[in-house]
C-alpha cells in the first residue's frame, strides 16, 4: 500500500505465512517422527522526502518469528525483531568537473528471542547499530573543457563505517576507497581497496538448535553408507572476523561493427576468523 502524506511518499506492506515438515528417523534403534512448524509475520513501511537540502529515507521493518519441533527433540522458540533505516544524501558543493555528493546511512535493530528446549527456557536479547557514510568525489569531466577533454572522466569515493553489536560483545568498523577512470569512451578502469572488521550476528551465535531431515552419506572410515540427522544452529564462540580486499580491472570496447568488447580484472581477498556456511552434502564435499 503506498500513498502520500503532504510532500512525503510513504508504503506499508505486510505478509504472514506458515510451514509445516514431518520425517522419520531412527535414533538408537527406534523410529521417530518429528513434526516442525513455522510461523512467520512480517510488516514494513516507510517514508521518503525533502528535509533541509537533504533527500531522505526512513524504513522500518518488523518480524514475528515461532519455531516449533516435536519428535527427535522438544523445542518451542519465538523471535521478534525489528529493524529502523535511515538514509539521506545531498549535494556539498558543485565543483568544475560535478557535484560532490555526500550520504550518509544508519540502521537500529532489536531482537529478542526466547527458547523452550525441553522444559529448559532461555531468553536472548540483542541490540546493533551501524553507521555508514560516503563521499563521491569528481575530479576531472570530460565536459570540464579543454582539461577535462584530455584526461576524460575521474571519480574518487571515500567511505567508512562504524557498528555496534552488544550481544556479541565487539565492535564492527571499516573503510572502502575506490576510483573509475574512463579516458575515452571506450576504455575504463577501475579500482577498489577496503577492510572491515565484523562482529558475529545474534542468530550466528545463539540461534535455536534444529534437527533437520535426514541425509544418506557416505561415510568412508567404514566404507558404507549412512543416514545422518543434520543439526542447525548457533556458535556462541565465534569471533569478530577481519577481511580485507583490493581490486583492480581494466574494459575495453566495443570496436568494430562486431561490437568487440574486452575486460580483465585482478582481485585479492583476505580474511581471519572468517564466517561461513558449511557446504551442502555432495559426492564431492564427502
């Protein structure tokens, strides 16, 4: 639903589903069927406008989240959240080659999520904030002039970010640099050079553990195959993970009336104490 309030353009969305699961498994030599449910209730509005020389948006987006599972295990959980975006940008000053233009974004989020696991309840909250901001920073135009036309389009961006993340218990901060020279219409290079610092999210740490259904492996110590019941949840011992990349490309074209075009790119990553998921079950990954 979308509509306007005087000069500001606002929406409201909102949508509920349910999901519903049941396997089989043998636990110690007996059979049991676990039955999972999953209610989902989500809402989200916002608005958008001019507020003293600055373009603006603001969100906010909420969700209901209960989990229930009955079988291999007794679990009963519920998760809300709510998440407020703001956004806005404006123009510092018209230089000869453009505008320097200037954002700035921040997003609060709450959650809460309390866990029966049988008969033992736990209760988990979790706070983060993080702000973003940007500088767009022209130097050259190929419609400057006569300098302008030699050197073709220069542009630089500056950026930098800061969060906060109670639950986890570690701070997220980083910086990004990049540039885009084009010479001429047909060539253009680029370049892009960041590091970040990244606490672990609320569900990365305490999300409710989840038996899922089971999988037939491999299992090669015994040379026989196997049937698994994966199990899904949070790590409340991983760390913030630092990451640091660099890039750098170059395009050509088109040329002819074949509309040739070419490109190379160079990328280099780092990361400790990275986060990631784990692969799905494949011949390969077993």
């Amino acid at each position: 639903m979308t509509g306007t309030i005087g000069d500001w353009a606002t929406s409201l969305t909102a949508s509920a589903q349910e999901q519903r699961s049941r396997f089989s498994s043998q636990v110690a030599g007996s059979v049991l069927d676990t039955r999972q449910a999953t209610s989902i209730l989500t809402a989200s509005g916002g608005v958008s406008g001019l507020a003293y020389g600055w373009s603006v948006r603001m969100g906010l987006d909420a969700v209901a989240i209960e989990s229930r599972q009955n079988g291999v295990s007794a679990l009963a959980a519920r998760n809300l959240s709510g998440v407020a975006n703001l956004s806005a940008d404006r123009t510092l000053v018209d230089l000869p080659a453009g505008p320097m233009l200037m954002t700035v974004d921040a997003q609060y989020s709450h959650a809460r999520t309390d866990t029966d696991a049988s008969g033992q309840e736990t209760a988990q909250s979790s706070q983060a904030l993080d702000m973003r901001s940007g500088l767009t920073l022209p130097i050259w135009s190929a419609q400057q002039g006569e300098r302008g036309g030699i050197w073709g389009d220069l542009l630089f961006t500056l950026g930098g970010r800061l969060s906060r993340l109670d639950t986890a218990g570690a701070d997220g901060q980083g910086l990004n640099a990049s540039f885009a020279w084009t010479p001429s219409g047909r060539y253009r290079f680029t370049g892009q050079w960041s590091r970040a610092t990244d606490a672990p999210t609320r569900d990365q740490r305490f999300a409710p553990a989840l038996y899922g259904a089971p999988q037939t492996v491999y299992d090669f110590r015994f040379g026989e195959a196997v049937e698994i019941l994966p199990l899904t949840g949070g790590n409340p011992d991983l760390r913030a993970q630092d990451t640091q990349s660099a890039s750098i490309g170059a395009s050509a074209g088109p040329f002819g009336r074949w509309g040739v075009q070419g490109n190379v790119d160079l990328q280099s990553t780092r990361s400790t104490d990275a986060i990631g998921a784990l692969p799905a079950l494949t011949p390969a990954t077993e």
